[in-house]
C-alpha cells in the first residue's frame, strides 16, 4: 500500500520535473532533498508524534504507510527521472514531427522507454522500502521485528527467533528480487541498443 | 506560377548572439526538388528544423500552403502531419518493431485502421526492398535499412512535402546507395522535397534546383548545371573545389615539390 502511493508520488513528481512545471518544480525538489536526506525512522516519529500535535489523529498503521510513501516517493521520483532522462531529446522530436501530440509523444515513445531503463533502480528501490518497514515497530506497528521481538520476550529463544527473521525477509524479498532480474533481462531483450 | 507548397519570408533565426538564419526567402512549388548545400554550421539543418517547428524562429514567417507554421499554434500537430521530416540519426523507436513504428502516428494520429495502414506498410516496405524485416527491432537493422525505415515512416502520413535532414552522412559507404537510391524514386514520383545533403553527385542527380548556404544567407539559388559548371560567388566556388580531388592533388604536388 504504502510502495503503491511511493510509485504514484514519484510518478507525478517526475512527471512535473520532467515538464519543468513551474512553483511545483520547485516544490517537488525541496520534497526530494528532505525525505532523502532524513531516515525514515525521524519521519516516522514526526508524522507519529508531530501530526497529533497539530491535531489530526492518526493510527500507526496509517503513519507507517504514510511515511513509507514520504520516503519512497523521493527514492521513486528520482528512478523514474533518469528514465526520462535517458530517452534522447531527438526522439521526442521525431514524434512530433511526425505529428503527434505532447502525449502522446509521452505514452507512446518516451514512457515506454523511459520505464524499461528506470526498472532495475525501481525494482532496487522496492525491496529497499520492504526492508525499511523494519524501523515501524518503533511505532508499535505490527511488522517482521515487532514480532520477532515480542516472540524473543515471551519465549526467550532469542537466536532462533533472529534466525527465523532473516529467513522471513528473505522468504519475503527473494521472489521480487528474482522478478526484477527477469523483468530486467526482458526488458534489455525487447529495447535499446538502437 | 502556381502557388508555393511552402515559403519561408524573411525567416531570421538566432541562437543567443549567433545568427543562424538571416532573412531568408524560399519558395518550394508542388513537385519540386530542392537540394540545400553549404558548409558545416551554415544553417542548413536548422533550416529544416524550423520549417518544422522544431525549433523557433525570430523573425520572418514560413507558410505551408497559406497556413502559419507557428510553435505556438494549436494547429501545430496538424501542419507536422503534412510534412514528412528523416532525420541524419533515423530515430526509429527502439521498444517497437519497424512495422509498428511505422504504424503508430498514422493509427493514433489520424486516427486511421490499423489493417489498412498495416497494409500500406507492408507495401511500401517492399518498394525499399525491406519485406521481411517488418518484425525486427530497429537494433538489428542496419543503419541503410534504418533509414529506409525512418522514410517509409514518414511516407505512410501522406506528406504533401518531405524533408530529409543529411540522412546519409551516418552511414557507411555501401550502405549511402541504397537510401539515396529510394530518394531518386521518391523524386521521380514528382513528390515535394527539401534535402539537405553533402553528397555532390546525387544533389546534381536529383536536385530541380540548389540553394546555396553560407553564413545563414542564401547566396546562390539556382539550377543544379549552373550551381556546378558555372556558381556565382566565390565562396560557392571555393565551397566546391573541397570536392574536387584533383585540385588537391595538384596542391599536395605543388608541396612536395
């Protein structure tokens, strides 16, 4: 959920630096800087402890997908920019000039190609978020750690307990590591090298 | 005269301090060849460029067919459909087949059947001598057969006129014949087109009439036997003599001598 409105947001985000929108250009850069540059962890605790301040009432859960969405926003925007920024600007000369409108030109030429040179660093970015979901049982929410954690305090297995977590993780990101190579292979398969 | 197809009035053209195009006047009638030479940094492919509205001119007008070809116009895409633009780079799309990139404007543009325009394709695909290639990607083409690609793309919009930026001057020696070849046929089937190009014997072939480029000007417009046996300017001559090997020769004795 979370990584889903991570991709949404680094879509437009990318989207507006790509058309040079301006006063949202502008936004969209200062977002950028800050969520790269702050763990997730500090986020967290601002939307967790900041926003009821301000009062809006919020859940863990609701804060765990917003901050995961705040972070992977920026890391999202930033995959899909140097897509678009790796399809030649004389492609999209030679769209237009075969009379194409601004979007087209968009979905048919540019888009295409733009996401299948942003793949690996998206797929990259994916299992990065799905790791980072580690930090939220500092905000009590319910993921791998937390529970891990709760087990090594009821059961006092500690070492199997971090065992089985690993495993789980990986259980978790191997099959989307795996995607994304495969995906990637396709990709390079059906493009490029013109 | 009938009508010009195409004319550029006063058309002025600066990149920053640079002038690139200064004030020119160009008329193009319905079936007429025109062939633009000069040296490097002339103008000649910004020329086209702005015919295009690829890029924006600052002074002057250039009209197709009375219409206004303004960057700004909402009618751009309109007037883009009617002329036909191969670039020195063939700029094929790479995610695409070659009969998918040559259907793709004709379908989403104008809007056109996809079974009919497949058909065309295919046709047109075999007057360049490319059947069989309709299912390649453009990376496992050549770059002749790209660019005999690159052309059928634009002949499938039903261009009223064509332009052809250097497209042979990224290819290899035996592969220059062959597009040049599909461009001669091009010619002989009374199509409208603007070339710009560095091979000297095919301009005298093909050409209805020279421009001459220096400096962003026009300095010489006329018919390609007087361009060649007899230029006006001194630059047009000097221009020519690069492609004369025995004046260099007789330098390179003069020499070592």
């Amino acid at each position: 959920m979370g990584i889903t409105i991570a991709i949404l947001l680094g879509f437009i985000c990318a989207m507006i630096q790509y058309y040079k929108v301006p006063i949202l250009k502008r936004v969209v850069s200062v977002y950028i800087e800050l969520s790269r540059n702050t763990p997730l962890l500090v986020q967290l605790f601002f939307i967790y402890y900041g926003l009821p301040k301000i009062g809006i009432q919020t859940n863990a859960e609701i804060c765990g997908i917003a901050g995961l969405a705040f972070l992977g926003g920026s890391y999202m925007a930033e995959a899909f920019r140097s897509g678009l920024e790796a399809v030649d600007s004389i492609q999209t000369e030679s769209a237009l000039s075969l009379g194409m409108s601004n979007y087209q030109t968009m979905a048919y030429v540019v888009l295409p190609q733009a996401i299948s040179v942003s793949i690996p660093a998206f797929m990259a970015n994916i299992i990065f978020l799905m790791k980072e979901t580690s930090v939220f049982s500092a905000i009590s929410l319910m993921d791998l750690m937390f529970t891990a954690k709760d087990l090594i305090g009821l059961y006092y297995k500690t070492t199997e307990s971090l065992f089985l977590l690993v495993v789980f993780y990986l259980i978790i990101l191997l099959p989307i590591s795996i995607l994304g190579s495969l995906l990637e292979r396709r990709l390079r398969h059906a493009g490029f090298g013109s | 005269m009938a009508e010009p197809i195409l004319a550029l009035k006063n058309v002025t053209k600066h990149f920053g301090e640079n002038t690139v195009l200064d004030d020119i006047d160009l008329s193009v009638h319905q079936g007429e060849v025109i062939v633009i030479v000069g040296p490097s940094g002339c103008g000649k492919s910004t020329l086209l460029r702005c015919v295009n509205a690829l890029e924006p001119i600052q002074g002057g007008e250039i009209y197709l067919n009375d219409e206004k070809i303004d960057i700004k116009s909402k009618k751009l895409a309109n007037l883009r459909q009617k002329i036909g633009m191969v670039f020195q780079s063939y700029e094929l799309f790479p995610h695409l087949t070659v009969l998918e990139n040559i259907v793709l404007a004709p379908t989403k543009v104008q809007k056109r059947k996809k079974e009919e325009v497949q058909q065309e394709a295919l046709a047109l695909l075999g007057r360049v001598g490319l059947l069989g290639k309709e299912g390649s990607y453009a990376r496992q083409l050549s770059g002749g057969q790209k660019q005999r690609v690159a052309i059928v793309r634009a002949l499938c919009m039903h261009p009223e006129i064509l332009l052809f930026d250097e497209v042979t001057a990224a290819l290899d020696p035996e592969m220059v014949r062959e597009v040049l070849d599909v461009m001669l046929n091009l010619a002989a089937q009374g199509r409208t087109m603007i070339i710009v190009t560095h091979e000297m014997q095919f301009a005298k072939a093909v050409a209805d009439r020279i421009i001459f480029l220096d400096g962003g000007k026009v300095l010489e417009d006329t018919k390609p036997e007087v361009f060649f046996e007899a230029p006006k300017t001194e630059r047009a001559r000097q221009f020519l003599s690069m492609f004369e090997f025995n004046v260099v020769k007789s330098q390179v004795e003069k020499v070592s001598s």
